[in-house]
C-alpha cells in the first residue's frame, strides 16, 4: 500500500503544492547567489523532489519533479545557453526522472541511499544530453561551450548537492517528521 493512502486527499495536495513552490524557491536562490558560471549552479531544489517522492510516491515525485524544474528550465533553458526546447528535454525531463527514481529506490532502500541512487539516472541522462544532444541540435558556437571540464563541473556539483540533500532527508524520514505533519 503505498504510504500516502494513508493521509487525507487535501493534506497530500497541500504537501505537493508547498514542495512544488519550495523547490522553485531554492532553485531561484541558488541560482541568484550560488553560481560559479553562467551555466552552472549549486541546486538544492531536488529536496522538495525527494520529499515528495519518497512520502507520496514515484508516479507524483515524477510530476513534482518536472515543475520543480521550472525556474532552472527557464534560467538554463529558455534564458540560457541550452533553448526552449533542449532545456526542456535536459531539465524537465531529467528532473522527472529523478522524481520517479526516488520514489521508487525509497521503497527498498533508507532515503539518503535511494536519494543517491535516484539521482544516477538523471545524472547519466544530463551527461548525454550536455555532451551529445548540444552537438546536434544547438549551433556549434553554443555547442562548444560544453566541453568536458565544464560537464564536468556541473554534474560534480549536481552530486555535491545530492549528498547534502540525501542527509537531511534521511533525517527528516528518521524524525518522522513529514509524516507527523500529514497525519495531524
């Protein structure tokens, strides 16, 4: 059964809508005060992502996990260096997958590691997207901004993020604290 059955419809959606906003909220602030290039920056919004993977499932993580990518889809995507349409695929889509793999690897395993292990797909997809999908379907002056180093330094710091995500959502499920806010 899964563990969202067991809370009320409305506390369920409220859960969503506030995760939905806090992941938008500290992907806009990192985004704003944590980048080290203008294609790369510290983003801590796959939190609201794992929280709501983890406590209502993989097939709502997947949909929270979309539109918590919406300000990185603007910023990287729409306003960056990626487009409308590769940002999309890159940013939304990857962020989705993360929503659905943590949710999934949640049912078997302690949150932090389904957090890192949900968080290989995604990170796999980037690296494809970043080192192949640019050559083909951006211009080549964009396309060569993607060079190694540089995928490599955000997916490093994509990682960094995870780990501090990780911890505090152990926490958080350790501390039953998600939990006890839907149950009251």
């Amino acid at each position: 059964m899964n563990e969202s059955t067991r809370y009320s419809l409305t506390k369920c959606a409220a859960l969503f809508v506030c995760m939905v906003a806090l992941g938008n909220l500290l992907a806009f602030i990192y985004i704003k005060v944590g980048y080290a290039h203008p294609q790369v920056a510290m983003d801590f919004s796959h939190l609201a992502t794992a929280i709501v993977s983890i406590h209502l499932g993989p097939a709502i993580g997947m949909i929270a996990g979309g539109l918590i990518g919406i300000v990185p889809y603007y910023r990287f995507g729409v306003a960056g260096w990626l487009g409308p349409f590769l940002g999309f695929i890159g940013i939304i889509i990857g962020k989705a997958l993360s929503g659905l793999s943590f949710g999934i690897f949640s049912k078997r395993v302690r949150p932090f590691q389904a957090v890192i292990a949900g968080f290989i797909p995604e990170s796999i997809f980037t690296y494809v997207v970043l080192k192949y999908f640019t050559h083909i379907l951006l211009p080549p002056q964009i396309a060569s901004g993607f060079t190694d180093n540089l995928i490599t330094f955000i997916l490093s710091r994509s990682w960094i993020g995870i780990l501090v995500v990780g911890l505090i959502v152990d926490i958080l499920k350790r501390k039953r604290i998600v939990e006890n806010v839907l149950a009251t």
